[in-house]
C-alpha cells in the first residue's frame, strides 16, 4: 500500500520470511493431525509479534493497526490456522489487557504472553449466544473478594490449549450490565471441554471455556462492573479489521497458485492460460483481492488515525471483514477450479485454502450480521422498521 512506511514494509519482509521458514514445513501435517504450532508462539515472541500493538513500555513493539493487518495477510498466506490463533491471542487477549486493563494486570499478564510463555485467548460467544452477543447466560456474582461464576463458553480458539483468556459475564439483570473477567487455567471451577473437529482452521484449536462455581479474585476483574459493552464492541472493530488480513493472505497464494498452474498445465497443445475462460477467472480473482486490500488496510489506517465515529469505525470495519472474507471464499473455490481434479486432492494447498476460508464468513460477525450493521449506519431507524 501506498502509505506504508518504511517500519511497516521492513514488518511485512520479517514476517513473510517467518512464515516461510518456520510455519510453512509444518502447515500440512499439522492441518491432517489437527496439531497446534507451539513452538512458533515461542519463535513470535522473539520477533516481538505477540505485543505487536502493545506500547513498548509493557514490552510490545508499539506498532498500530496497519502492522497488525500486514502480520496477519503475510502469515496467513501461508497459514492461516496458526495465523487464527495468533490473532486470538494477541488482538482477543493481549490488546484487549494492554488497552483496559489496571496497571498491575499489565504487568501481570503481558510479559508471559507477549514472550510466548503463555497462549491467550477470549471467552465471548456462548451456545446460545453467537451473534446475539449481548445475549450470553455466564454470570458472576461477588463474593467479598471474589466472585463465582456459572456457565459455558464455545467456539473458542485456543481454548483447549490456553493459559488466559479474556473473558465476558453477565453482573446484572440487564443485557448489557457485563463485567470483564481474566481467567488463568487452573482457577477451581474452571475447565475446558471438548476440542472441536473442524472443516478447516484444523491447526487452530477450538473448544469449549467451562465455569462451575469457578472461583475468579476480584483483583481480576477488567474495569468496572458492569462498564464492559464499549470496550467489548470495539475490540469487535479492531478484530474484524484485522481478521480481513488473514483473507487476504489466503486469496493471495490462491492466486498465485492458480496463476502459476495456468502457465505449466497444457490442455489441447497450449497452457491452459491462454483460455478465455480462465484468464476471467484470474483476472476478476486478482481485482478483487486488490479491491479488498485497498478496503481493509484503509480501514486499518483510519483506525490508527482516529478521526472516525464510533459508528463509521464499526461501519469500515464490517465493510472490510464482510467482503475480504466474501472474496476468500470464491477466489479459493475458482483456484480449485482451475486446477480441476487436482485442485480438489491435497497435492496442492487450494483444497486447504478454501476450507481455512470459508470461516471467515462466520467467526468475527457472520456474513449476516455485517450487512446488517452496514445496514443500520446506512438507513438508520428504516433499516428496523416493521414489514407493512
């Protein structure tokens, strides 16, 4: 892009090495077995990728949102599982501490997790509440100096593996009287349940957050009782933007896939680039890669800028989410084709890509659900009003 600066595309060089280097021998055996890449959390630590938008006084690199995205399109190029755990980790956990948490939970937290020592996740969606975020049943209740909560999270990346997560419940009798809660494994009450077997992502693993009467100090709850819709709804933002990188990445290498094929498979006599029917397929893949690029590092440099509402912010971010993750999808499904049957075994990573891809039409806010908060910011009270 246009505006990265020098930091930025010395980031974007550092990364796209890593990923190859260090993520890409194990991407395949890894999604077969449904592994998890520890030793890479450790190797990110060191590069200082897991504080990447951390200010460097709690040992971050102090980057901004522009670099957060470029983390995530480089390594998710490559792997886009991994990839997905990182961004649980250090946008759904370390942001969310560095941002709201008090000076002692910083200094607490952040070191073991931004060295790698420690895997961070977020406990927000529940059985009941996916979409419905507000909707969520987990409660805590203060107990003099602690509090006990009850109830279910799921779907929750790196759950099964982590040692933190960043966690929301229900303090009272309102949808939006929500409390912040960091949660170490190992608290009494607290557990994860099973691992969930995926279509893709199969390398990030998701699973369940359990509380029965589990016991959380008062000293770690984030913020004040009951104050946490704001800071839950922007990190929704910042996540979603970011998340758009990692659908870039995987239309990327779907391209450059399909396009190196297209020059060596012959059909008929001549490489099958030189069919109409093809060049299409290539051409309209790489615009639309290009199109949701511009789209979502936009978006990202309007958040580091701050000039926005918080409505235009969630606006933009719901736009880049919404048609990164749409692109993804189809890019991977053309790639396929073109490759035909080969496209469809695993002697080449497309049949992979689109598996990973597919789940950015549902994690993050579904498909749905960003029209309908594009909708709202478009046509205001219209966009609810009742069918007559």
């Amino acid at each position: 892009m246009w505006f990265f600066s020098d930091e930025h595309r010395m980031l974007q060089s550092t990364v796209r090495q890593f990923a190859r280097e260090e993520l890409a021998p194990r991407v395949e055996t890894l999604d077969h077995e449904e592994g998890f890449n520890r030793e890479a959390f450790y190797k990110m630590g060191e590069l200082g990728l897991l504080g990447v938008i951390v200010p460097e006084e709690y040992g971050g690199a102090g980057l901004d949102a522009v670099a957060a995205t470029i983390t995530m399109e480089e390594m998710g190029a490559v792997d886009a599982s991994t990839t997905l755990s990182y961004l649980a980790h250090t946008i759904l956990c370390v942001n969310q501490i560095s941002n709201n948490a008090t000076p002692e939970q910083k200094r607490k937290y952040l070191p073991k997790l931004i060295s790698g020592e420690w895997i961070g996740g977020m406990g927000m969606s529940e059985p009941e509440a996916g979409s419905d975020a507000l909707g969520m049943k987990t409660k805590a209740v203060r107990k003099g100096d602690h509090y006990i909560l009850n109830g279910t999270k799921t779907w929750i990346t790196n759950g099964p593996n982590g040692d933190v997560f960043y966690c929301y419940a229900k303090t009272g009798d309102t949808k939006r009287d929500i409390s912040t809660f960091i949660i170490e494994r190992g608290m009494k009450g607290f557990s994860t349940g099973k691992k969930f077997s995926k279509m893709g992502m199969r390398a990030s693993p998701t699973g369940e957050l359990v509380f029965d009467q589990c016991e959380v100090p008062a000293a770690n709850r984030v913020g004040d009782e009951g104050a946490s819709v704001k800071m839950m709804m922007r990190n929704l933002d910042i996540e979603r933007i970011t998340i758009a990188g990692i659908s870039l990445g995987i239309a990327r290498s779907c391209v450059e896939v399909a396009t190196q094929y297209s020059k060596e498979r012959k059909q008929f006599g001549r490489p099958i680039g030189s069919f109409q029917q093809i060049q299409e397929r290539l051409t309209e893949a790489a615009a639309w890669y290009e199109a949701c690029r511009t789209l979502t590092y936009t978006a990202a440099k309007m958040w580091d800028i701050g000039t926005m509402t918080p409505k235009e912010t969630s606006m933009m971010a719901a736009k880049a989410k919404l048609q990164s993750a749409q692109m993804a999808t189809q890019v991977a499904l053309d790639a396929i084709q073109i490759l035909g049957g080969y496209g469809y075994t695993r002697e080449f990573p497309v049949e992979r890509y689109m598996r990973d891809a597919k789940l950015m039409e549902i994690g993050a806010g579904t498909n749905e659900i960003l029209r309908l908060i594009i909708a709202r910011q478009m046509l205001g009270e219209a966009a609810d009003a009742d069918a007559t």
